[in-house]
C-alpha cells in the first residue's frame, strides 16, 4: 500500500521549492484542494512544469524508482490529474500502484 502521505510531502517540498524559484513571491497553500493547474491555479505553465519535474525527482530519490508523470495515460483522462494537490496525490499513488504490482 502507497502510502500518501509521503506523497504529499513530496508535492508539498515541491512547491516549496517553486516558491523560492518565484520571483513576484505567490504562495501557494500546501492543502489537498489547492488548484496548481487551470482556473484558480497560482501557478503558470512554467511554474507547472517546474513543479512536475521537482515531483519528479523526489518521488525517484523517495520510493526508488523512477516515474514519468506527464504521459498520454495523463492526459487523456477526463479530470487533469494535475487539477489539484489532491489529484495529483491520486494520479501518483495510482502509478506507484501499478510499478509495484508489475
């Protein structure tokens, strides 16, 4: 079982690190409804993208293996599992799930 928390923690670290990168100061709340992708997101598509590549990074350093988040399997569904920290943690923790089970 993934557990989610270390999941969130990830993401959290990582908007951290996209809050020090900003230059105009946004903050951004580390809560599990907080919208990094569409209306209402803080973040733009570089900052998006910064941050799916920081996410990247932890989760090989944190689980070790490695996970390529923006795929065709991303982007086809019907909710962007970028939409927010929750979906997101969603979207991971599915994948995680499926490398474990083969």
């Amino acid at each position: 079982m993934i557990n989610r928390e270390r999941i969130e923690r990830i993401i959290h670290s990582a908007l951290d690190e996209w809050q020090q990168l900003n230059p105009d100061g946004a903050k951004v709340a580390k809560v599990p409804g907080t919208v990094l992708f569409g209306e209402g997101s803080t973040l733009d598509s570089l900052g998006l993208v910064t941050l799916i590549a920081a996410v990247e990074r932890e989760i090989a350093q944190e689980f070790d293996r490695p996970l390529t988040l923006v795929s065709e399997k991303a982007m086809s569904q019907r909710t962007s599992p970028f939409r927010t920290v929750a979906t997101l943690t969603d979207y991971i923790a599915s994948l995680l799930e499926e490398d474990s089970h083969g």
